[in-house]
C-alpha cells in the first residue's frame, strides 16, 4: 500500500535558521525527540548523495540518503530501508518558503510511503498515517524549537 502525510508548520525563525538544523543532517538525534541516535553512514555529511541512519525512540531504525538539497528551500531524503516498523520505504519533502523576511519560515513537509505487510499492512493503514501524522507533526515542533533557539 503506498500512503501520502502533509504536514505544515509555521516556525518563528528565519529559512537560513530552518535550513541549519536541517542541514546538519548526520545530527538529527541532537534535536528530535524521536530519534535515539543518528550518524553518517558514509563519508559525505550533507548534499545530494549524503547517509544516515538513524535509531528510532521506542524502537525502529531508518537508513536515508538525501536526494535533492536546495539550501534554505527544498530537502529531500529518501528513507531506503526500515527495521521493525510497517513502512518499507518513503521519501519525505521539505518545503521551506519565508514572508521576505527573518521573522518566520513556512515549512511544508510531505512523505510518500510504501508500507509492509501486504493485506495485513492495507488494514493497519489507517492507524499507520495516524501515527505517522502525529510523528512528523511532533517533529516539525521539535524543528522549530531548534530552529527557534539558533536565531
């Protein structure tokens, strides 16, 4: 079954501000409370091209490469292979847009999912983008309070 979530959030803090945090990609688990742990898997740390893995809080690891990087307006990161979660891939979008100034930055987040499971993964769908929804909600409140505490 493949799924779409969108999320919106208005931070109070400049794209440049967004985009720091968000660049730091290997760095994740520094700021976001759904992730235990994170670190590059390879040499680069940022740019197309770039990995992660990242520890999952309760439980569940990803593997990400991103795949197209636009400073201070668009990120994306494809999550490449999960361990003990219902989703087998996605890719997740960053949409950074400001009001011409420092004051606030609008960040659109979409993520495109495949999950696991067959039959069994179509059923749960509906619990899988609640809480995926309410995870990727917490998470652009954790962005922004990072975000928020750099400017």
């Amino acid at each position: 079954m493949m799924g779409t979530i969108s999320v919106r959030r208005e931070i109070p803090a400049s794209a440049s501000a967004v985009w720091d945090v968000l660049a730091d990609f290997p760095n994740i688990a520094d700021w976001n409370g759904g992730v235990k742990t994170s670190y590059a898997t390879g040499e680069q740390t940022e740019g197309v091209g770039a990995t992660r893995h990242c520890d999952l809080a309760p439980t569940g690891g990803l593997e990400e490469t991103i795949r197209e990087w636009q400073p201070e307006e668009k990120l994306v990161v494809s999550i490449d292979s999960t361990a003990r979660l219902p989703i087998r891939t996605g890719l997740a979008t960053f949409e950074l847009s400001d009001d011409g100034g420092a004051s606030s930055t609008r960040v659109a987040l979409t993520y495109d999912y495949e999950s696991k499971w067959g039959v069994i993964g179509t059923l749960m769908g509906g619990m899988v983008q609640k809480q995926l929804t309410k995870g990727f909600e917490g998470f652009l409140s954790d962005l922004s309070a990072a975000a928020t505490a750099n400017s």
